[in-house]
C-alpha cells in the first residue's frame, strides 16, 4: 500500500460512475476502502470528495446545463401530451441576458380530466420546500378521489411562498381547470396570508376553509390538556348547530377563556356546522396536501427536472395501479365507503322509525328525535346532507322500506366515478437524448442569503424539552392510570393500586398456524391429578392454586429464534418446558413415560409423559407401557394388552392403545407382531 500522485479523481470517478448513479450519497469513508482494495492505492479523505464531485458532475453536469435543459423538457412533454398546462416563468429584472428561472407550473391532461369527471370539487393547496441549496418552494393542489384518497392535479416549482407566486399558481389553476370565480368548490389550506390574499382575489366565490389542525395546533399551546383537546374536536367535527352549540357551551363550562380565544379564531372557517353541503365534503383539515408533500418527499431533494421526473413516474404509476385496484372489486361502492357505510349499518340498530309518509319519517335515536327524508336526502344530523353517504338514521328509515341503502350512496363514491376518475393516463417519456434541441440559455435562480448572521439554531417550541431537543416536555398532559382509569396520576402512584384488581391485557393476534396462542395463566393453573391417590387429589390442586409451577426450572435457558413475522420459532431440546403438561405428549395415570412434555417435572424429547412421575431420557420416547417400533401388540405386567394403532400415513402412533380381544401370550412373538404391523 502506497500512495500514488498520478492517480486523478477525474479517472477514479468514470471507473465508479456506475455506483454513484445507484448511490448518490455514496460516503466518503467507503470511496477511500474501496480504492485501497481495488487499486491498493491509498487516498485521503479530500481527494474522495473530488471523487464524488467529479462522478456528480459526469452524471448530471453543472447547474448551468442542467437549467439549460428546461426548456427543452417543457418541448419535450408537450410533444407527448398536447392537453398538458405547462407554464415557464423567468425573471428578467435583475438581468435582461440570460434570463433566471423563477417559476415552473405542470398539470397533466389525464389529472385534469379525472379531477373533473370524478372527483368532488374539493381543493387542498399547499407549499412545501424542496431539500436543495438552491431552495425555493413547491406548490400544489389536491383533490379527493371516490376513495377518500388523494388525487394530486397541480404542482408549481417556485421561487417562494409569497402572495405574488400563489395568486400566479391560482390563476394557472383556474385556466386548466375552469374553475371561473370559484362557483361551486370549496379550497382548504393553512392560514399563510399570501394564500388567504391568493383565494380571495382569484377565487372570490369559493368556500374557503382553514385547516383545523392547525388551528389547534395554536390554540393548544395555551390550554393544555387532553380533556380541551377533545372538546376543540368535539366542537370541530359537529356537523349541526344544535351539536356544536352543545359542545361550545360544555367548553364554556369548563373554562370560559378556552371558549371565548376559539371564538376569536372565526368558527365558521374550520367547523363542520357552518359547511355548505352542496359540496358534499366534510373535511376540515389539509390532510390531503400533506400527504401529498410527504409522498413526494424523495423527489425534492433533487433538483429541478430530476424532481419533476421523479414526481410525474410516481402518479404515472399510480394511475394505473389505482385503476386495476379497482378493477377487481366487486362492490358498487369504493373499499373505504363501503366501511363506513357497514358501521352506519349497525348504528341504525339503535334507532326507532316512524313513518309519516313514502319518503318523510321521524326517527327516534337514543334521547334525540330527527326527521329524515329520502327523496330529498336530508337529515336533520346534517351527517348524509354534508357527506352523501346515508348516516345511521337514514339507514334505518331505508331498511323500514325494504330497500338497499347502497342505493342511496352519491355517485361520487361508486365504483363508476372512480373508474373516470383514473380512467386517464399521464403519458411516459422518452430519455434526455431525444429531447427536442432548444438552443435556450436560462440561469439557476439566485441562492437566498438572509440579512444578518445566518442562524446556527432553530427556533425551538417553547414547551421543547431544552435537555432532549425535538421532544415536548410533559407539561400540561394528563396522565391516565392503567389501573384504575382515572386522570392525574399513573399506575405507580395510584391511590387504588392495593385495591384495585389489575387489568387482563388485550387478546393477542391469532396465530396463522391455527394454533392457540400460549397463556402463561393458563398453564399456571393446569392441574394434573394422578388417579393412584385419590384421597391426595383435593390437597394437591389446592397446592397448585396457591404454589407457583417449578416446571420451567430444569428447561434449557437457550436464546429464542424468530421467524416469519416475528412468531418465535421453538427448537431445540426443553424449548417447551415451562408448563405442567407443556410439549406433544399426553398424560397418563400410573405410568412413567419420557419425552417432552412436562407434569412437574421437565422432561425432553417428542414422547409423551405419564401421571406425575419423572420422564427420562430423549428421543421419541421409549416408556414402560410404550411399545417399540415395529411391533404390533404388547402384553403389560398386569396382563393388559397395548397397540400402537397406525395413522394415516400408515406410522404407528407413539401413544399405546388397550386392544378389546382375547390377551395374547409371550409365548406367541411372531403372530404378535404382525396383527398390527403397517406394510413396509
């Protein structure tokens, strides 16, 4: 091993050019190991970085080629697809030549189609930043498919969340999808000024909601608790007045100043009861759009085209997949509706109907009287009115007229509608050889430097624990004891612990192999009671209540292996010890067997074990009443006559069994031995 100065990092990084497209954080330590091994060369940490830059360049060239390419991807995917909304924005004020780049919207025609043939005109929007040096911000819109999952339809790489870049992405979005003033689609976010400004001056007659997590998220900082984290939500998810009225006044009774702060955030922004149900949503969060940014979380630490590629292949590849999901269904309804709708199905069980007429009824449902109406689709609840799936009262009036609630389901949520919805594609593209050649010169946008000092740390919560920073502190929630169930302390310092009988834990998951799973308590309180004394039976179950079991104790102390699906795999010899009558072989009275199972005492091997004498020995099990293998009948002391009577697959069975003949003598060995003999 020596160094060698005429090795150069350009040479060494076409050699690994292959690895580094695989692995592009490829670490430094690993380049250094595998040049000594490779070319018994050894290099310093420096010259593997220049390494790694060289092999990065090679692959994706300087950012100056890779914004020089922009233009012709914008080409190249419109040539595939001509309904495509592309939207190229430079900036040339701070040089006229060569422009910067500034702004990049894309809607696909197949998204554009599938939003408005069969998705709801629900819109969650909003910006997440994309993880390079360059920064900037990506904007996009969400939709909610007949599933109640997300349907991605826009997507804008931009310089940053401001109010000039979001009324820009609303008026693209309003263009592709004709939207006109908003008529009739209700638009979720977060409460950032610039998106409020945005929907206020493009959309003017959308429905604009405010996201209610985030909403807490604020109001939560003040009033801590579990107790004022259910009401906000009780609150929140009210769907009519009545309830929300209700809930409002509980949260006033607990502390007025909670309730007059949640007022103060405008409820008719973020609560279900003031929703226009002509929409037929009930959401009141911006789940949607974040599960969007972090399902596209890998692609924005790369940059700008690799990301936009990344973006488009991931939704092309949904699309279809979403659709052949759907394909094999068999239900009218989508999977997640239908859910819903079984659970509405057994709450109508709880509810009384009176008709009034062929469509009015007034049900009864627990101390609440609601009127339903099927020809309208209304319920007093609001609940079927908001949502389009029957609540629990509407389908109680439905089964009263013999009918199938499926019926009644908005057209949103059927199998059909969804099928349009992703019966469009996003179409694929060639490589970046056989893009159309632009002779175009476009800068990479600035990098953002910050008046001041750049800040080394982050702006911390004020309930952050300064001691495990990025963990909350445990101030202000509430503890629930495991024992008792109340509020305000834990199990260690519960006043009841004496007193109150402990809990059984949670059934566990059945096992795959149709086997019971095995209960320590179970085992514990199995008695084995030996018929040679009977007068001792009473005394012994009683010591066996009150002693605990010393089976286990004689049982090898070898490491569990696990196997598929982490269900311990049990090997080995006294792997199944640790039971009075664990292991496969049975019990029987006034005899001795060997093997694995164990009735006080351990024993090993695969044989069976009797009454409660010592098991010896390994292997299948040789016991005094056992008979060995091949032969067919054997005579006991007693003159009993034992057999192993044959299986299925033509074995004999390691248990004997008493034969209902004539005993047959020692005296007789050959015809003995072959009564019973299975065929070799």
């Amino acid at each position: 091993m020596k160094k060698n100065r005429q090795l150069k990092d350009s040479w060494v990084a076409k050699q690994f050019v292959d690895v580094f497209k695989s692995r592009p954080h490829w670490p430094a330590k690993e380049i250094m190991e595998c040049i000594r091994r490779a070319y018994k060369v050894l290099v310093k940490r420096d010259f593997a970085y220049k390494v790694k830059y060289a092999a990065h360049r090679l692959l994706h060239g300087s950012m100056h080629d890779h914004y020089n390419k922009v233009e012709s991807y914008v080409a190249a995917l419109k040539a595939c697809s001509l309904g495509t909304h592309l939207d190229l924005v430079t900036d040339v004020t701070k040089q006229p030549f060569p422009p910067v780049f500034q702004r990049l919207f894309c809607c696909f025609e197949g998204l554009q189609k599938g939003w408005k043939e069969g998705c709801r005109k629900v819109l969650c929007v909003d910006a997440c930043f994309l993880k390079t040096f360059l920064g900037g911000e990506l904007l996009s819109a969400v939709g909610r498919d007949g599933n109640d999952q997300m349907f991605p339809v826009a997507w804008a790489a931009v310089e940053g969340e401001n109010n000039l870049s979001w009324e820009w992405f609303f008026d693209q979005l309003k263009s592709c999808l004709n939207l006109g003033e908003g008529e009739g689609i209700a638009i979720i976010s977060d409460e950032h000024q610039a998106i409020l400004n945005g929907v206020k001056n493009v959309f003017p007659k959308a429905e604009h909601m405010h996201c209610a997590r985030h909403i807490f998220a604020l109001w939560h900082k003040t009033y801590r608790g579990d107790e004022m984290k259910l009401q906000f939500w009780k609150i929140a998810k009210a769907f009519n007045l009545a309830d929300y009225n209700d809930a409002l006044a509980e949260l006033e009774a607990i502390n007025i100043d909670a309730a007059t702060d949640f007022k103060g955030y405008n409820p008719s922004f973020f609560c279900r009861a003031y929703l226009d149900p002509t929409i037929r949503t009930n959401a009141i969060t911006n789940n949607m759009a974040e599960t969007f940014n972090g399902y596209i979380i890998q692609a924005r630490t790369n940059h700008l085209i690799y990301m936009l590629e990344d973006i488009r292949a991931a939704l092309m590849q949904r699309m279809v997949s979403k659709r052949q999901e759907i394909q094999k269904a068999t239900s009218i309804l989508c999977p997640r509706i239908q859910a819903r709708l079984e659970d509405e199905k057994l709450k109508a069980a709880n509810c009384d109907v009176i008709p009034s007429s062929d469509h009015l009824f007034n049900v009864n449902y627990y101390l609440d009287k609601l009127v339903v109406d099927l020809e309208a689709k209304t319920c007093t609840c609001r609940k079927w009115d908001m949502v389009g799936i029957p609540c629990c009262h509407a389908v109680a009036c439905i089964y009263f007229q013999n009918k199938e609630v499926e019926e009644f389901v908005d057209d949103y949520y059927k199998r059909d509608s969804y099928l349009s919805a992703y019966a469009g594609s996003i179409p694929p593209l060639e490589g970046e050889r056989h893009w159309p050649r632009i002779q175009s010169h476009l800068d990479p946008p600035p990098i953002k430097i910050g008046p001041g000092r750049p800040r080394r740390n982050r702006i911390k919560d004020p309930f952050e624990n300064p001691k495990k920073p990025g963990s909350l502190n445990k101030v202000g929630v509430e503890m629930t004891c495991s024992l008792c169930l109340f509020k305000g302390h834990n199990k260690r310092r519960c006043p009841n612990r004496d007193t109150t009988i402990p809990r059984e834990p949670a059934p566990k998951r059945p096992r795959n192999d149709g086997q019971q799973p095995h209960s320590k308590a179970t085992s514990s309180s199995t008695t084995v009671i030996s018929s040679a004394h009977p007068q001792n039976n009473t005394l012994s179950v009683q010591l066996q209540d009150t002693q605990p079991s010393q089976a286990h104790h004689s049982a090898t102390s070898q490491p569990s292996q696990l196997g598929k699906g982490g269900r311990m795999i049990r090997v080995g010899k006294g792997s199944r010890g640790g039971s009075t009558s664990g292991g496969r072989g049975k019990v029987n009275a006034n005899s001795t067997g060997k093997g694995k199972g164990v009735a006080n005492t351990a024993g090993r091997g695969r044989g069976g074990l009797n009454g409660s004498k010592t098991g010896q020995g390994r292997g299948r099990g040789k016991g005094k009443n056992q008979v060995p293998v091949g032969v067919g009948i054997y005579i006991a002391d007693d003159g009993s006559t034992l057999t192993n009577l044959p299986t299925k697959s033509g074995r004999p069975r390691g248990r004997p069994r008493l034969v209902n003949e004539q005993p047959i003598f020692a005296s007789q060995p050959s015809q003995a031995s072959t009564l019973c003999q299975p065929t070799q």
